[in-house]
C-alpha cells in the first residue's frame, strides 16, 4: 500500500520534490520554496500524463538523463508564470516617455549616436515590448533615430504568442485609447496588433542566468527586466543583474517591477528617483 502511494503521480516525495526543484533552479533560477511542492505537482502532472510516465521520481530521472531540447522547453513553459498585460505600472510608462527618452536622446547626441536600444528582457507574450515600441513609436523626438527594440523570454510558448500579437480584452484594458484607436484592429473580440508597431520588435529566447544568450545584445540604453527575478532567490538574482549591467551601455537605465528592489543585491546600480519612481541607473 505504502510503495502504490509512494509512486502515485500526483504527489511528490520530499526528495524527489528538492531534486526536481535543484534542478529547475540550476536551469532557470527561479527557485521554488518547501511551502509551494503543491505548484510543482499541480504544473507537472499533466506532463506526466502525456509522457506516461508513473511519477515524479520517473520524470526527474527522464529530465537528467534522457530529456531532449523540446522536452526541457516544454518544462519551461509550464512552470513559469506569463501574468502580463499592455500599459503594465503606468508610472513606469510615463517616467520613460518623459523625462527618460528625452535624456537618452541627448545622451546619445553626444556620444554622436543617433539610435536608442531597448531591451524587455522577459517580455512573456509581448505586451510589454510593444508597449515600449507604441511610445517610441509616437515620440516626435526620436523621428530620425533608429529605434531597437529587443524581447526575450525563457518561456517558447509565450514568445510564439508574442509573435502573433493577437489580444483578448484583458491584456488590452490600460491601452489608452489614442493607441487603442491608432494600433489595433478589434476583430470580433480580438484585438490585432498594427504591423507598424509589430515590426518595431526583435523576439529571442534568452534565459536571463545565461551569460552566452544575454551576451547576444550590448550597448542598450534601458532594460526593462519586470515581474521576474520575484521568483528567483538572490543568487540567481544577482547572477541576472550582473549580466544586465554588462549589456548596458554606461549610465544605461534599468526597470524592475514596482514592487521589486535591487537593495541588497546590487551596487553597480544607483536608484534614481524621478516623479516617485525608482530608475536604476548603471554607474
Ligand atoms: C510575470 S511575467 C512578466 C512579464 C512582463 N515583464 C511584465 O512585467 O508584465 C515573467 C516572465 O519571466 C519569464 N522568465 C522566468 N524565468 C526566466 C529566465 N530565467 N529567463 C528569462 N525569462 C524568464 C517567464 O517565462 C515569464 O514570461
């Protein structure tokens, strides 16, 4: 009776829980604690399921030792969380367009640079980067300036979704609707992103604990890294940091989630505080 629990899928053993989550750890950084095993079982389970595997212990041995690149991709995506939406911490929004795009373009003029690059460095099914790419998009300012617009997530599944650019009326509610009217094509319900404003923006797959795939990207101006490294623990979160610093150009800018700090994990990064909200500024 014991051993029939025991290997039950829908539970996992206290060891086999730590091992399956060392392991999505070392992978991902996103690091998941005693108290959420029920997460993993709930996430996982219907992995199981299609591989006909007959527990956990089995997927975590079929994980370190037979798993190919589109299997470990399939994990990716079911255990992240994609929560996301246009028009996201508004604040943020507003502080970039003004007085922050202003402030790059001035110092770029001075270095002779006539470009701005931004980079939405976990940009799930994309809202964030072509939020990015609507206000560039409409600035006067940046007219002549060539504008680059990277996106990237750990997650395949999202970013096929992001290429799409097809909104239901949830991700689409904070748009203000000079944008609504201008970029999207409500299509029965659906809401179909302009052309203009998809082509502003490069997807990749870049896992942010990857020194390689982040290297890909240099010399950016700001970094937008929101609502992520929430589910890594700090060393994987200094690790992320460490490598968003090395890609910013001096003084570049970077974004974390209103209810994110860097305090304690960083001091290559000044706050700066502009219309009460935290910049962080690559010293
Ligand atoms: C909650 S969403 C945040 C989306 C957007 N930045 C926002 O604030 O609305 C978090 C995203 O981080 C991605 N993610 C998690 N771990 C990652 C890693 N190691 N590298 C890159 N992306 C990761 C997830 O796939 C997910 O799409």
């Amino acid at each position: 009776m014991i051993a029939l629990a025991a290997s039950s899928s829908g539970t996992i053993s206290d060891e086999v829980f730590v091992q399956l989550r060392d392991f999505i750890y070392e992978k991902t950084g996103i690091y998941v604690p005693d108290n959420k095993k029920y997460f993993l079982e709930n996430r996982l389970s219907k992995i199981l399921r299609d591989k006909n595997l007959r527990n956990f212990e089995d997927y975590l041995y079929f994980l370190k030792y037979s798993a190919t690149k589109q299997d470990i991709a399939k994990l990716y995506d079911t255990i992240t969380t994609n929560e996301t939406f246009f028009f996201r911490e508004p604040q943020q929004f507003e502080v970039f367009s003004d007085p922050l795009i202003s402030q790059i373009i001035k110092e770029n003029s001075q270095m002779g640079r006539k470009d701005i690059k931004i980079w939405s460095a976990a940009c799930s099914t994309g809202e964030e980067p072509y939020t990015i790419a609507m206000i560039l998009a409409d600035k006067q300012e940046l007219i002549s300036f060539r504008k680059e617009i990277y996106a990237s997530d750990i997650s395949e599944s999202v970013l096929i979704s992001a290429k799409r650019a097809m909104y239901g009326s949830y991700s689409i509610r904070n748009v203000p609707p000079q944008y609504l009217a201008k970029y999207f094509k409500d299509s029965s319900g659906v809401y179909v992103l302009s052309e203009t404003i998809k082509s502003m923006v490069k997807f990749m797959n870049i896992n942010l604990i990857e020194e390689k795939e982040v290297k890909q990207l240099k010399g950016l101006d700001v970094v937008f890294c929101r609502n992520v490294l929430i589910y890594f623990d700090d060393k994987a979160k200094k690790k992320a940091v460490s490598l968003i610093y090395d890609v910013l150009r001096p003084k570049g800018y970077l974004f974390v989630g209103t209810s994110e700090s860097l305090h304690n994990i960083t001091r290559a990064f000044h706050p700066v505080v502009i219309n009460k909200v935290v910049v962080y500024q690559k010293v």
